[in-house]
C-alpha cells in the first residue's frame, strides 16, 4: 500500500540485529511513502512512524487498479508524480552519496 502523507511528520525506521529501531529519516507533510513496495510488489523494506499528529491518505491496490481503468488521465499523473517523487529522492541520495566520499 502507498500512503500519500498530507499533514504531520513521519520518520521511516528499520529495525537492528537487536530489534531497535534505527530511524532512518524524518519527512514532513505532503510526502508519498511506501511506493517502492507498492509498485514492486514487494514486502516493505522500512517501517514509518508517525511523530504526533498527522493525516494519511492509503491507496491500495484495488483503488489503484480501479483508476487505471476508469480515469487514466488521474492514473498518468500519479505516475508523474511518483516518477518525479522518485528522481528527487534519487538525486538527494546521490549528493549524499558524494558528500560522503
């Protein structure tokens, strides 16, 4: 299931040899989480916690497949988006990555 996160903050975390949880990362609001497994199909690889209030929107399969079918003009742009979501986050890492070496 994808989650497009529209208000509060979520921190994503693995868990360590131990069973503690090792967060990775904090995302504010208006953030999609999730897409990897959801376009893979895949068990998710991090947990996401929320850190106080917040509002989530899940989509799941079903709806998903349902709006390929019936709207695919909405299904293009989430696409889109995702695509754009990914790219970014993509980029991020790479800085990461060079800054580390």
């Amino acid at each position: 299931q994808a989650a497009s996160q529209a208000a509060g903050g979520v921190a994503s975390t693995i868990t360590d040899d131990h069973g503690r949880p090792i967060r990775l990362r904090r995302m504010p609001g208006h953030t999609v989480v999730g897409e990897m497994g959801f376009y893979r199909g895949v068990p998710r690889t991090a947990n996401v916690i929320a850190e106080g209030p917040t509002v989530v929107y899940r989509l799941r399969q079903a709806a998903f497949d349902k709006m390929q079918a019936e709207d695919p003009g909405a299904a293009a742009a989430l696409h889109k988006m995702i695509i754009r979501l990914l790219s970014d986050r993509l980029e991020f890492a790479n800085r990461e990555i060079s800054a580390l070496l």
